[in-house]
C-alpha cells in the first residue's frame, strides 16, 4: 500500500501578507496591559536606566512640536532592543521628562523600521503587533519603492520619529561596533533634501542610542550554567575544576571551530588564528548555501548573505501566492520540500550570519563580567549555529541592569551643501560622525558603570 511521504522539517506557506501600517489605540492598549510582562519574560527584574536623557528630552520635544524631523539611529547587539526602546518611548518617557519639568505636545512614541523577514519568522504576534504600532516593514534586497515612500514620509511628515538599526541586524557585540550600513545616512540625507525642496523649515536629526547591560552574580552563576551546557555540548567534563575560564572558553571555541571545519572540507592549520580559520569556515559556508540555491556570488558579503537569507524565505513562504488549498498533491508535496530544502539550506546562511560576528579575541579572568557574559552567550550560540540553530535557539541572560545611553545629535540638513557638493565623501563622513557617536556612548558606560 503506498505510504504518504513525510513532510520536511518545514512546509510551504502561503504569503505573508500584512496591512498598511498605522497606530491602533486598541493595540497600543493591549501593549500598556502586556508590556510589562513581556519585558519581564525578555529581561527579567533588570532596572532600565536612561542616560544622556535630556538629549533624548529635547530631541522628542522638538520632534513631537514638529520643529524637527527625527531619526533614533539604536545600536542593535542583543536582539530585543526594538522591544524595550518601543516600551521606554510609550510608557517611561512622557514621566521621566515630566520630573524634569519638559512636556511634549502628544504621547511619545517611535515608528520602527524593520526588515520584512521579521513578519515571516515572528509568527501571528508579529504579524498583528508590527503594523498596528505603525512600523514600515523594508525589504533588504530587492528595490521597495513603497517601503521607502512610507519612510520618507514618516520622517518628512511626521508626528513620530522613526527608529532603524544601522547596524542592519543583530550584532552580538555591546562593547565594538562591527561594523554599520550607510543606509540610515543615505535616508535621512534624501529626507533633508525632499523637506528642503518643500521648504520646511524643519531640520532633519539622527539620534544615536547605545544599549547597554550589566549583570550581578545571578548573571555570573547563570553564565557559569550555560558555559558548561557548552561544554557537555562540546562532550567535555569537569572543566570548571581542571581549567581556568579562559582555558574552558577556548577548548570549547576550537573543538566547534573544528566541527565546522571537517564538516566543510577545510584543513585544520593550527598555525593560523582562530579568527582567519572561522572566516574561512563563514565565506565557505555562505558559498554552500548560494550554490545550493544557483545564487551567483557576489562581491560584498553581506548582499550575498541577505540574498540568500530572502531566497530561503521565497521558498518557504510563497510570494504571490494566497492559499495552498486548490493546489494538487503532488503540487503541494513538492512546494513542501522545496520549503524543507531551503530551511535545510538556510542553516548555512545562518552559520556565516552568526560566524562573521564572532571573529573576536576571548575574555581573560581580568575581564568585565559582561565581556564575560556576553562572550559566553556567543559561544553557545557559535555551538547552536553549528547544530542548525538560529537566533531563536540563542540564551540571553538576564541583565541586572539594561543602560540605553544617548549620543551626540548629528544634523544631516546643516549637512546638505556638502551633501549636494558630494554625496559620497557626505555621508562617509556623517558615518564615520554615528560610528564615534556609538564609541563615545560605550566609553561613557564603560567608565561610569562597573560590574
């Protein structure tokens, strides 16, 4: 008798499709019963703390009154900071101006741009949450005139600012700047000229926002736990008593560096630094993933990856296609595995994603304890990305404390002539102003908050 074929890990979707965003008072309601609980879930009792606040004051009042245009350019190394900045400016930032005596003309509140990737993988919730908050989804890889019309509206137009990470994605480094996209330049750049061209009288500002956390010795003891949950992944025993920290983390980091290195074909040379043996491990690993799909590489690494990246998610959810319920059986049963092969496929991209951001020197005994925590976070997940994870499979420890620090404000319509003279040496410049406005920020925290 024949036997139905097992459907792969993932099946084919239908498209995701989400409605024009706007501002729901019902759902900024449901945030106001469920924000709490839900920072609680991301961050536990850690004590949200807002410095440089008076920058933040004036930027929001100035924006709010529509004497400004503005765009909160947030530093992205942890994954859950458009959840807690959406928080802080709804529900926190109209009380922590009002003790200061400053009060904003309406209800403080941010649109958030984000990738539209995020509405595939964040499920129902983020389905229904995302455009009902008013965030502009954006597509990564392909031209998206819509996308970049409702941007250049909400900044042009108003009433709210809009937040992005410059960063593009998550980096998984509080303490460096890896590295920035020039895209959150170039946007706010074209809306100072399209509101110069109408004559608005209203300069166009990037606010720079550095997130920052701190733990205490339940952050210590749950790091303790977690390196060795690595170090039973890695098969390894009672390192805690035979090694030091710095000896456990770096046994773990090889034995998966040397994983990962069979699994590709890639001669093990000792002679080389951990960081070129996991660069060759990411580009080798992004090369699999774009001949397994007839992706032809690309120059810049991260146009490749993000072209695979939004080619897995086409094959997975459908774009065009509404429903899946007249299709054949045979017709769905192929969809389904081409859903599981580009899942399967993904697991590459998602082992350079991560691998490109962890070629980084281990923490020593002297080291802060959030250096510590935040590397052993990564190690694991160096260990979840080897396994077929991704982010989702990532462990956050809970901070005692979550720092979101303010930088500098950079005034791209003070820019604009030189912007007009050249654009390219303009925003290079404006860049390179946001990159030291982050290093600023960390040097801030670093001196003023110990562990």
């Amino acid at each position: 008798m024949y036997k139905p074929y097992k459907k792969p890990i993932v099946t084919a979707s239908p498209d995701v499709r989400v409605p024009p965003p706007k501002l729901s008072k019902f759902v900024v309601f449901l945030i106001t019963l469920l924000g709490r609980p839900y920072l609680f879930l991301l961050f536990g009792m850690a004590k949200i703390i807002l410095k440089g606040d008076k920058i933040v004051f004036d930027v929001f009042k100035r924006a709010l009154a529509g004497e400004s245009r503005c765009i909160i350019a947030f530093r992205h190394p942890d994954g859950r900071e458009p959840q807690l900045l959406s928080w802080l400016f709804l529900f926190r930032l109209k009380t922590l101006a009002a003790k200061n005596r400053i009060y904003f003309k309406r209800r403080p509140h941010a649109i958030f741009v984000y990738g539209y990737e995020v509405v595939r993988w964040g499920g129902a919730m983020a389905r229904f949450f995302m455009p009902n908050i008013g965030a502009i989804p954006i597509h990564h890889t392909k031209l998206d005139s819509k996308g970049m019309a409702r941007i250049y509206s909400a900044i042009i137009d108003g009433p709210y600012p809009i937040a992005l990470a410059p960063e593009g994605q998550v980096s998984y480094s509080t303490d460096s700047v890896p590295r920035l996209e020039t895209g959150t330049i170039r946007i706010g750049f074209q809306a100072a000229s399209i509101a110069a061209e109408k004559s608005k009288d209203c300069p166009v500002e990037i606010l720079p926002l550095s997130v920052h956390f701190r733990y205490d010795k339940h952050g210590k003891a749950a790091m303790e736990r977690l390196l060795e949950k690595t170090e039973k992944f890695c098969g390894f025993r009672h390192g805690k008593a035979a090694l030091s920290f710095e000896e456990r983390l770096r046994r773990c980091r090889d034995h998966i560096l040397e994983i990962n290195e069979n699994r590709y074909g890639i001669k093990n040379d000792n002679s080389l630094s951990f960081e070129l043996r996991l660069e060759q491990v990411v580009n080798t690993a992004l090369e699999t993933a774009g001949r397994m799909l007839g992706i032809k590489s690309e120059d810049d690494f991260f146009s490749m990856l993000y072209k695979v990246r939004h080619t897995c998610w086409d094959r997975i959810f459908l774009p065009g296609v509404d429903s899946l319920k007249k299709v054949s059986r045979i017709q769905r049963g192929t969809m389904d595995l081409g859903a599981g092969e580009a899942w399967l496929i993904a697991r590459h991209q998602e082992l350079a994603d991560f691998g490109w951001y962890f070629r980084r020197p281990l923490p020593t005994e002297d080291s802060s304890l959030h250096n510590k925590v935040e590397y052993v976070q990564n190690l694991f997940d160096f260990a979840n990305r080897t396994m077929g994870g991704a982010i989702s499979g990532r462990v956050n420890i809970h901070p005692r404390k979550v720092i979101i620090q303010a930088g500098r404000i950079i005034d791209l319509s003070s820019r604009l002539p030189g912007y007009k003279e050249n654009k390219k040496a303009a925003v290079e410049k404006a860049a390179g102003d946001l990159e030291k406005a982050y290093l600023d920020c960390i040097d801030e925290v670093n001196m003023t908050e110990q562990d």
